[in-house]
C-alpha cells in the first residue's frame, strides 16, 4: 500500500539540526504506514542514514545548494497523494500529518494547505519572535473560485505562502509545475502559494503552529541572529543575490499565469540589495519604476528604492549605506573588490 503522505526533508551543509528534524517526522501520531519520509542532502550522515533505513525512507544525496532543484527531486521519488516539506533545523508539531491527512482525506477539492509557526531558537526553546508574529495569520481561511482568493491573497499578501516547513500541497497539483520549480534557487514556498493561487482547486489556511521554526545564525533567511557585524553584512548580501534571482523568477512566472496575479507580484527590497551588489545597474531601473510609480506607499519600500536610485548615481555609497544598515556599525575595514 502506498503512503497517504510523502514528507521531504532537505539539508545542505548543515547537520547538528537534522537528526532533531528526522525524529520529529517519526514520532508523529499519524500512522506509519500512512506517510513516508525522504531525504535530500548533500552529505552523509550514519545516525540520521540508520534512522531513515529503519523506517523504509529515501536518502537521496544531491550536492546542489538550490531548494527548488532539491524540492523537485523529492516530488519526483514522492509516493504519497500529498507532498509536505520540512527544513533540516525545523521541527513538526506531533499531530501535524495527522492534521494534514484529516484536512486533505475530507476535502476532494484541497490542493494546498499552510499553517501558522512558532518560533524556537538555536537550543530549541521557546521564544517570542516579532516578525514571525506579524506574518502569522490567526484565521482559518478556505478559498476555492479566483475571486475568493483574489480576497484572501489582497488581504494577507504572501504571508499564507512563507516558510516551506508550513506547506502541504497534493501531488498531482505540483508535479504539473516541476520543470517551474526547479528554476527557483530560492523563495520556493511564495512560488507554491502562487502557483496554488492560479490553479483550479481550494487554498487553505489554520491558525494551528503545526511546526517549530527555529531562529538561529546558521538560518539562511534569520540574518538578524548572526552577531559578527560584517558576517551579518556578507549573509544578507549573499542572500539577497540568491533572492533577486529567484524574485525576478517568480515576477515572470506570474505574468505568465495570471493579469491579476501579475498586478499584485513585483520585485521587493532584497531584489533590489542583490541587484546593487550584482552591479545590475541596468536591470535596478524598471524594479526602481515599480517602486517610484507603483503600489509601494510605505516607508521601508521608499527607502530601498533610494538605495537603488543612489546606487545608480554613485555605486560605492550605496554599499556603504547598505552596509551600516545591515551591521549598524560603520568602523569595520571593508574592501569592495
């Protein structure tokens, strides 16, 4: 018999998290025989390995640092009529697939499910984290038609799209998007809310914190948490390029999709920081436009397109200005070579 459930669990270079992340999938309620769990990592583990051989899971290694490409190859091995994901340093709540395999058994017309998170950090404990709390969206939230979700997705944004580890999607939704996803070095999870967004089937979202999200220095997206400044700096810069890549991915593929998806999807302030420090010079002007012209009243989105514009006038002074922004310490020697 074929599990109901396929979870893929992806790493990269990082292992003291992923034994705590295996055991999390293992020790659910749901029955065994109802899920299977598969790895994709670049590197050995004889621990996490023993485990996965004991439980009749995949270990799949793939030397490749980019989540799309790693995602696509767990769809692809997948047995199961739903695909979940999980990240090497999160971890499920214990009733999590059985709280998936309830909500998709029930609802023929389900075809992507995503659910609040609470943070934890480095050790595991419990903490408050303010940005998780403001994208966390306290409603339960079902939409079916194009105009239910247009409500939705104009009311809350990207925020019931963020973090891969709160996503369930069904097979054979997402294996139709494949050679789409492998594209995606990055923002993979906004990928699959868009895709979900302009697809025929139902959305929908729990306030239920099915999944510990852990805040650490070592988190690929958590560059508040790194203390050395200019480490902290290098992080964000290598995040945004990877970011600017993967935003510029994801503006195409929704024009390609829908008018009203297109309208709603534009380039954010990461793209523009990659875009400066990959010397886009030409390519910062429409995003910028978008900015200046667009639906961007805020603040924050003002001031990245500032850090564009001046970029395009004097290119050595917006790193600096960007570099004070992400270390707010500006006496550290640094070269721009």
């Amino acid at each position: 018999m074929n599990p109901y459930i396929s979870v893929v669990v992806t790493a990269y270079n990082r292992r003291e998290f992923l034994k705590y992340a295996v055991k999390s999938v293992l020790n659910q309620t749901l029955d065994k025989g109802l899920y299977e769990i598969i790895i994709v990592k670049n590197f050995k583990d004889p621990e996490v390995d023993k485990l996965i051989e004991q439980n009749r899971g995949k270990v799949i290694e793939l030397d490749v640092a980019s989540i799309g490409i790693k995602f696509v190859r767990g769809i692809e091995e997948a047995e199961g009529e739903v695909i979940t994901f999980l990240e090497d340093d999160d971890i499920y709540m214990p009733t999590r697939l059985a709280r998936i395999y309830k909500l998709f058994s029930s609802d023929g017309k389900l075809i992507y499910f995503h659910h609040n998170v609470a943070a934890i950090d480095q050790s595991g404990k419990p903490i408050v984290d303010k940005l998780i709390e403001r994208t966390n969206v306290n409603e339960f939230l079902r939409a079916e038609s194009i105009n239910e979700k247009r409500v939705i997705f104009a009311k809350y944004g990207w925020s019931i799209g963020l973090r891969n580890s709160s996503i369930a999607v069904k097979r054979d939704f997402i294996k139709r998007f494949v050679n789409v996803i492998r594209l995606f070095p990055d923002v993979v999870d906004v990928l699959l809310y868009l895709l979900a967004l302009s697809s025929e089937g139902a959305i929908l979202h729990s306030p239920e914190r099915l999944t510990l999200f852990r805040l650490s220095s070592t988190s690929a997206s958590s560059v508040r948490f790194v203390e050395d400044p200019e480490a902290r700096f290098r992080r964000a810069v290598k995040n945004a390029v990877r970011h600017a890549l993967a935003r510029h991915a994801l503006v195409t593929t929704a024009r390609l999709l829908n008018e009203w998806l297109a309208k709603y999807t534009n380039h954010d302030e990461a793209s523009i920081i990659g875009g400066v420090f990959s010397d886009w010079g030409g390519w910062l002007a429409k995003p910028l436009i978008n900015y200046v012209i667009g639906n961007r009243p805020s603040v924050k989105y003002l001031g990245t397109a500032i850090f564009g514009l001046t970029y395009l006038l004097n290119p050595t002074l917006a790193k600096r200005l960007i570099y004070y922004y992400y270390t707010k310490f500006g006496l550290i020697p640094f070269s721009w070579s």
